[in-house]
C-alpha cells in the first residue's frame, strides 16, 4: 500500500489488490463506527451503489461491531421500486446486511408511491431520526465524474452541491443517470466524521487525476469533493 497527499486535505491510498483495499477500508470504517458507539451510543453509516463496493461490504458485513447501534443508509438512490434489480437498496441488502452486520438498522430511501420531491422529504426525515451527522461516508465515482447523483448536467446540481444549502436530501436528474435519483446533497456528505471516495481499475484512476487536474465543478461535480479544504478526503484505490 502506498500513501500519498495531494492536494492538502486529499490522502490517496493505493493497494495491490482490491481484496487488500477491501480490507483496509472496512478496517478504518469500523473503527469509526466503533468510535461513535463508545462515544455516542449509536453511529451511522452511509454508503453507495455500483458494483465496487461488493468485496468492502462483505468484508465488512464480518466486523466485530455491535451492530444493533448501527444505522445503514444511502449516499444516493435510484427512483425505481425497492424489488428492482437497479435498486441500490437492493446491492446494500444482499452484500452488507449480512453475517454481523444483519443486525445493523438499514433506513433505505423512500421511492415510490409519491413524487420525486416528496419522496426526498420523507427520506429525509428518516435519516434524521438519530439526529446527529455521519460518522462515515462512502462515495464512489463514474467515468464521467460523478459522485453520489451529482451528475453533469443534473437539473438541481447546483442546489445539491450548496455548500450553504439547508437540504439534506435532493431529488435529481440528468440524462446520463438513467433513472431520476434521490441524493444526499453536498453538506451531510462533507459534514461526515470519515470521508473516503472508493475508486478501482485504471480507467477510474484516470478519471481521478483529470478531475485533480481541473476545476470546472459542472463538467466533474466530483471535483466539489476533492478539491474543498473543510473535510479530509481519504481516495483508496486498487488496479
């Protein structure tokens, strides 16, 4: 593993082998959320979709955490219904619900049976219910630079990446999302105890460096994360 930092408040963490950044990433996520269960009682965890973060989840489905002072969400969700195979809900159940971690609270987003802004409202009035910020934070990022549903081209990315904004949860969509989306805008993510932005393949890393090579927000709305001084950003990545 290597261990690199650019620019300041950015830690880049490079392995081998993603079983060994698997491992690494929930080492270091348990131990926050060990931390918030001594300190608070309770931590909260938010992770994101796709299929990298399968090998991490089942790592750490196995940690030895008291789980039942655990609460699960997402980062972002697709507007499609729970059962479908799209879902991220879906992903978070089959690979991180599971051994341990079964214990743990899950608090998925509302998505369906109201409108889009409706269904951000309730979702987040149900994160809320613990009342306290994120003790960890998980991103993922797309070749074209997104990270939770801050897509290019999003029609309410500029509301999500408010640093100043008062909502937590946003309803957003953009053409290269797919589906409409349901995300945590900007300040929660930024706000979390742990920030790590999870990232494999070659493809992924050169991604990462364009989006450190420039500043246009709009074009890799990424670049919003990585490139603030408020909150250190922890990139793991494995070829």
């Amino acid at each position: 593993m290597r261990v690199t930092d650019a620019p300041a408040g950015l830690h880049r963490h490079d392995y081998a082998t993603r079983d060994q950044l698997a491992e690494a990433l929930a080492a270091g996520v348990s131990a926050k959320l060990a931390g918030g269960i001594a300190t608070r009682g309770h931590a909260s965890l938010a992770v994101s979709g796709g299929s990298t973060p399968k090998r991490f989840f089942e790592v750490l489905s196995k940690a030895g955490l008291d789980w039942s002072s655990v609460m699960v969400l997402l980062v972002d969700e697709r507007l499609v219904p729970p059962d479908h195979e799209r879902a991220n809900a879906g992903l978070v159940r089959r690979h991180l619900m599971q051994n341990r971690a079964a214990e743990a609270r899950f608090v998925p987003y509302v998505v369906d049976g109201h409108t889009p802004a409706e269904c951000a409202r309730l979702s987040q009035a149900a994160f809320e219910q613990d009342g306290h910020r994120l003790d960890a934070c998980i991103l993922g990022m797309g070749t074209d630079g997104h990270t939770a549903s801050f897509f290019p081209g999003g029609d309410r990315l500029a509301e999500a990446l408010d640093p100043e904004g008062d909502d937590k949860v946003l309803p957003i969509f953009a053409e290269g999302a797919g589906e409409p989306r349901l995300t945590l805008t900007l300040p929660p993510i930024l706000d979390a105890r742990f920030v790590a932005l999870h990232i494999e393949g070659a493809e992924k890393r050169t991604t990462l460096e364009t989006a450190l090579g420039g500043t246009d927000v709009d074009a890799m709305p990424v670049r919003a994360v990585l490139h603030q001084t408020a909150t250190p950003v922890h990139v793991f990545w494995a070829p």
